[in-house]
C-alpha cells in the first residue's frame, strides 16, 4: 500500500472545500503540503482524484467521488483501531449523522435522543430531515452514515443496503363528526365521492394516488400539503378524507380539531420502514450503536 492516512485525510478535506487554499487554512499546514500529498496520492493510486480550475477550485472526478467514502470509511476504522489500543474503545463517542425521512422524525427522534442520551452521552447526534431521493444524495455523498426512510423510491438504488425495522399499514382519517367516524374500518371505495386531502411529498403522493386508483376510482384531490400535520388538520374540518401511515398518540390536531382513524380493509402491503446505508460501508461503532437504539424504539413500538 502506497499512500498514507495523512495523504486520505488531506485528500478529504480538499474534497470538502473545494479549494487547495481552503484545506491548508483548515488544516494549518502550508498549501504546498496538501497539493504535494493528493499529488503523491494521484501518482500512487494511478488515478486523477480532481479537476483543477484556475480560480474555479477543484472538483472531484468520478474516481475522485468514489475516493472520498471509501477515505472516510477507512479514516474512521483507523480512529477506532486508535481508540482500541489505547484502551478507550468501551467509551463510544463521537459525532454520528442521521438521515431521517420527515414524517418519521417526529416518532423516531425523541426516542432515539432520550436513549441515546441515557446509554451513550459522548455521542453527538446530526439529523437530516428531508424526502426520499433528498436522503438517497445525501448518503451518496456521505453527508449522513445511514438513514431512516420508506422503502419508497429505493428500488432502483443498487448501490445501497437496506434493512427492514418496521411495517406501517395505510389507514384513513376522516373528521370525528363524519357520518362514518364511528365504524372501525373502511373500504377507500366508501370515500370515492369525498375530496382526498393529499401528503405531497415525492413518491409519498404517488403511493397514496395508487391506493386510491387501485380501487377504479380517481382520487379527486382538492388540497395538497407537504405537512403531515397540516393534512390531518384539514381533515379535522371535514375538508375531505386522508389516507397515512405513522399513526399520532392523539386524535387531536394542532388547530385544535379531531380527526377519526379507521383501518383500510384494502390498503394494499404495509410500507416498510427501513435503515438504509451505502453497500460495502463498515459503520463506525457509535454508528451502529445508534442504529440499535432505532432497532429496538421500531421493535417496541410494533408491540404497542
């Protein structure tokens, strides 16, 4: 192996700031040290890790892209081996970056960072709240070490690891005083005549579509918002039916109306609430750590 840990960490650094200049400033060393390093580092990989524009910064190459993980991967593995020799690896510590899909975060979050609290204090947890293909840039990239979504939208994604935590089935919310508020379950034909109040997140509007298309109806959408709580307080006022799947503590919305949950006799497969992470990444220890925490909040949820 010809390159060295100092020459990835270099390497890492420039890729983050775009600039040889920048990565000196950050690191403290002279410019020409960084521009030697990822020279020797180029010349022993037999790659071009970037492309270099006079007054235009840096930009990484396709080769260059695949780089910066696998460095930050193994420059994290390298820390821990430190931390194992010292005789420090029982304490996990550290800064750990979570990709969590919106609609998620108000039911995984709390809990996560009440337990991560209690069992790991030196860990310092950074969420990224977005959508689907939001999450799936920011993994590529390396800006979250796994993430908490919707098996929506995922499919066609080769390159990542996914692992299933939790099922969410579909079920209906209508307004409390609604004349079918009192039955337990209903069939969405039932509601085929009533506005669809729509979560209009990408692919979250395209699966809810689908359920409602499913049963040879069109949904006729008259409202559309990307706040879940928003969605079901207009439900609240009886401006129409919504179909969800995190299910509140509470029937009660933030504008102080009530909304009525009905299960769906034909709301199709649960979706699948799951961890996902790039193939091939080791995480580190504190990462996995945390991804046990949303393992067991996600198993003791289901036995509520």
């Amino acid at each position: 192996m010809g390159f060295t840990l100092v020459q990835l960490r270099y390497f890492l650094v420039a890729a983050e700031r775009g600039s040889m200049t920048e990565a000196s400033a950050e690191l403290r060393i002279a410019q020409s040290a960084v521009s030697a390093a990822i020279y020797n580092l180029e010349r022993d990989l037999q790659v071009q890790l970037f492309i270099r524009r006079r007054g235009r910064g840096l930009t990484l190459t396709p080769a260059g892209e695949r780089l910066r993980q696998q460095a930050r991967d193994l420059l994290a593995r390298a820390r821990e081996v430190e931390r194992e020799a010292r005789g420090d690896g029982g304490t996990i510590s550290g800064p750990v970056a979570v990709g969590c899909f919106v609609t998620l975060a108000p039911y995984y979050l709390p809990p996560l960072f009440s337990e991560c609290t209690r069992l790991y204090p030196g860990i310092e947890i950074d969420v990224v709240e977005a959508e689907t293909d939001q999450l799936v840039h920011a993994l590529a990239t390396g800006r979250v070490d796994f993430a908490l979504t919707y098996g929506l939208g995922l499919s066609a994604e080769a390159d990542l690891r996914s692992e299933t935590i939790a099922r969410a089935p579909a079920y209906v919310i209508i307004s409390a005083d609604h004349p079918l508020a009192g039955q337990g379950s209903v069939e969405l034909a039932d509601l085929s005549a009533e506005p669809l109040v729509l979560l209009d997140l990408p692919h979250s509007r395209d699966y809810f579509r689908s359920l409602v298309a499913a049963t040879g109806t069109a949904p006729d959408v008259r409202y559309r918002t990307q706040s879940y709580e928003a969605v079901r307080s207009l439900v609240a006022r009886g401006l129409g039916y919504s179909v969800l799947n995190q299910r509140p503590a509470t029937s009660q919305t933030y504008g102080g109306g009530e909304v009525a949950e009905l299960q769906l006799r034909d709301g199709g497969p649960p979706l699948e609430v799951k961890l996902v992470s790039v193939g091939g990444m080791t995480q580190t220890a504190r990462a996995r750590a945390v991804m046990d925490l949303l393992r067991e909040i996600a198993a003791r949820s289901a036995g509520v």
